[in-house]
C-alpha cells in the first residue's frame, strides 16, 4: 500500500497541533492499525520539531537594527535615484562638448596659426620650422586636460553608480 486516504487528514493533525489528542477519534485508530499513517506520523512530528528548534534558534536582529537597515537601504534607494537625471546631463553635457569642440577645432586652429604667425612676423628669434610641430604640441597641451575632464565627467557618475550599487 502506497497511499493511505487517511494521510492528509494525519498530516494536517500533526502540522497544526492537534496530534494525538486533537485529532478525532476514528482517526487515531486509524493509525494504531495503519502501519503508513504510522511512518508518516513519525516523519511529519520529525520534521515539525525540527522546524520548530531552528525557528526558536534563529537569531532575530534587535527592532533599532532593523529600522536602521530599512533607513539606510531607504537613504541609498533614493539617492541612486537622483543620482540618475544627474548621470544623463552629465552624458549630454560631455557629448554637446565633444560635439562643440569638434565643429570648433578647426576655426580655433585657424586662429592659432594666424596669431603665431603674426607672432612669428614680431618675433624674428622664433626658427619657422618649429612652428608646426610648435602647434601640434600646443593643441596636445589644450586637447589633454579637455580630454581628461571629459573623461572624468563621463566616469565619475559611473564610479559613484557601481559605489552605491554595492
Ligand atoms: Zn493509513
């Protein structure tokens, strides 16, 4: 015999305390005769107690700890939701500079080679072989620390996200 039709009412006897004196009376003779309704008492009355000992064992944290989890998990909720408007205009304010300095670099080229040959006209010391690779270098020396301010307002909200992200 692999089922009994008097296991789920044992099973809902055990589980809800009412086993043995609880339970009806048909029911536990039932069981004095049924050698499965017997196993399964055994196991479910198992399993409940030691359902029971972990649930008295448990360490349940202090309320204070609790209330102060719920708050900072709170604070850190809606502080990454303010961080993200935030993200965006940064993102669009690095790509509108990006853009402007692209679509300016050539007129701000232009000036600078004009201005230095007008200095190279007043200043007769400066060798004309220079001034090319003199502009390069002057246009490395004021594209890197554009670079990396850009690169630094386009990861910075990425370094602050992953922080508050854990
Ligand atoms: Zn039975």
């Amino acid at each position: 015999m692999l089922q009994c039709p008097f296991e789920e009412d044992l099973m809902d006897a055990v589980a809800s305390g009412r086993w043995p004196h609880g339970a009806g009376t048909e029911l536990r003779h039932h069981v004095e005769g049924c050698e499965l309704c017997r196993d399964v008492e055994a196991i479910a009355a198992a399993f409940l107690e030691d359902r029971d000992c972990a649930w008295n064992e448990a360490p349940v944290p202090s309320a204070s700890a609790v209330w102060w989890r719920t708050q900072m998990r709170a604070r850190e909720e809606a502080a990454r939701l303010a961080a993200r408007p935030i993200i965006i205009a940064q993102a669009t304010a690095t790509v509108c500079v990006f853009a402007a300095s692209v679509a300016l670099a050539p007129a701000a080229f232009d000036s600078v080679r004009r201005w230095i040959a007008a200095f190279g006209a007043t200043a007769s010391s400066v060798p004309p072989e220079i001034s090319l690779s003199w502009i390069v270098g002057a246009a490395a020396y004021t594209t890197l620390p554009l670079l990396a301010v850009g690169l630094w307002l386009v990861l910075a909200p990425v370094v602050v996200f992953l922080a508050l992200d854990d």
